[in-house]
C-alpha cells in the first residue's frame, strides 16, 4: 500500500468516526444500557461464582473484569451486528454497490477502513465510560504494569478485525440471497454465544467448550480479556487472532471476487 492510499483509507476510517459521532442521544443511552446490563450481569456472575469458586479458571474479580470489558466491547467490535456490514448488506440489495466497484480503491479494505473508524468510536464514545464505572464500583482483576495494557491494545486491533471479517463474509451472503435479514439474526445468535458475550468461553464444559474456544468469536472477547488479566501467552493470542484475521479476510477476499464476477454477468 503507498502513502496515497494510506491517506485514503485513513480519511475513510476518519469518516466512519465522524459518522457515528454525530449520533449523540444514541451513544448516551447506549453507556446508559450498557452500564445497566453490566451491573446486572455482575450480580448474576458474583452469584454463580460463589456457587461455583474459580469457574473457567477465573475468581470473582476477574469474572467482574470480564463482564465490564465485554460491555466495554459490546459496541465496539458489533458483537450482535450493526457494523459496516449493515451497510454493505443494504447497498447490495438496492444495487448501489456498482458505485463501490467502481470506486478506485479495494473493496474491502474501504469497508475496512469505515468500520475501524466506527470500532474506535464505540470504544471511546460508548465502551470506556462502562468500564470506568465497572473499575470504580466493582473489584476488578486490572494489571498495575504497562507491558500488559499495550498487549491487550494489539488485540483489541486484532479483534477489530476479525469481527469486521467474520461480518463482511455475512455481507457478501446478499449478493446471492438478495436479502439481508437473516443473515443478521445469524450473525446475532453466533456473535453473542460463540464470543463469550453472556458467559466465557473458559467456562463452556467438556467438547463444547474445546469447540467454541478455537473459533474465531473467541478473538473478540476472550482472548483481549486473557491477555489483560495475564491467562494466556500475549503472543499465543496474537498468532490466534492474527491466523484467524488472514484466513477471513482471504475467503472474504474470494467471495468478493465471485459476487463481483456475479455482478458483471447479471450486466450491474
């Protein structure tokens, strides 16, 4: 990639941030639901970690610490959807994705780009407020030395994307299925039960819980939450998440070549 098109998709990030800035009332009474449900979760983890001392590995504190960075994320890495493939799916139906086709740029880096700017905003706008409040009035299980805040910040970009790649898979789904919608309730059942959004992955029992901790969900949430509170190998998680990235982001990148030879053969 050269310089020029660094700063194009640097001013395409930056108009993903810009965007979802604008949406003021929604990112307040989304640190509003956010802060709610992860006091609510709280208790419910505080009760079953009485009852079950060290479930997954964890003690209470880093069970506290886990649901305050999965609210912190909710937004963030669009746990449920609603990301740029929201968009995607949406200008796929409607046929004005021949505008991006024809765009001098990558396809998919472009929508790349968007959702980190939009990923930044939640985190800033809508996940550190959650988290501060978590830290304040909660024990939590959060390291004193540098080494690993940097760590959990390099999976937190490796989450990112992903997330955006997991998404964008789902996206490109339209081209064939003309219609968007139940490929988002899929992405919405998947993304909250395989990422460890309302119990961690640790904790899942037996083959199961093998199963879903070598999927790609598992880069969103579990594994930021291990590096940050020290039960996993930062460069363990990094050769994970990164493997899952590339592999994503390739079939994404076969996919978008099969749905843009579709597009030409339909005459679009």
């Amino acid at each position: 990639m050269d310089v020029g098109s660094g700063r194009l998709y640097a001013a395409v990030a930056a108009g993903g941030f810009r965007r979802y800035a604008t949406y003021r009332a929604a990112t307040v009474a989304g640190v509003f639901t956010n802060t709610v449900f992860g006091v609510i979760l709280v208790y419910t983890y505080l009760a079953l970690w009485h009852e079950k001392p060290h479930l997954g590995g964890y003690d209470q504190a880093q069970a506290v610490t886990y649901v305050w960075l999965g609210q912190c994320l909710y937004a963030t890495l669009a746990i449920q959807g609603g990301g740029a493939e929201k968009d995607l799916m949406e200008r796929i139906r409607t046929g004005e994705i021949a505008v991006d086709l024809y765009r001098p740029a990558d396809l998919q880096l472009w929508w790349l780009a968007g959702d980190v700017g939009r990923a930044l905003f939640q985190m800033l706008g809508r996940g550190v407020v959650p988290f501060v409040f978590g830290a304040v009035f909660f024990p939590m299980a959060l390291p004193t030395d540098v080494a690993p805040w940097a760590a959990f910040v390099v999976t937190l970009l490796l989450a990112t994307v992903v997330s955006f790649a997991i998404r964008y898979l789902a996206a490109l789904s339209v081209f064939w299925l003309m219609d968007g919608m139940g490929v988002s309730q899929v992405l919405m059942v998947t993304g909250v039960f395989f990422s460890g959004m309302v119990l961690p992955l640790n904790a899942f029992p037996g083959v199961l819980g093998e199963v879903v901790r070598v999927l790609p969900w598992a880069a969103q949430i579990q594994m930021p939450a291990d590096v940050l509170m020290g039960e996993t190998d930062p460069l363990r998680a990094f050769a994970f998440q990164a493997a899952w990235a590339v592999a994503l982001l390739a079939a994404g990148r076969l996919l978008q070549s099969a749905a843009t030879r579709r597009v030409v053969v339909q005459g679009g």
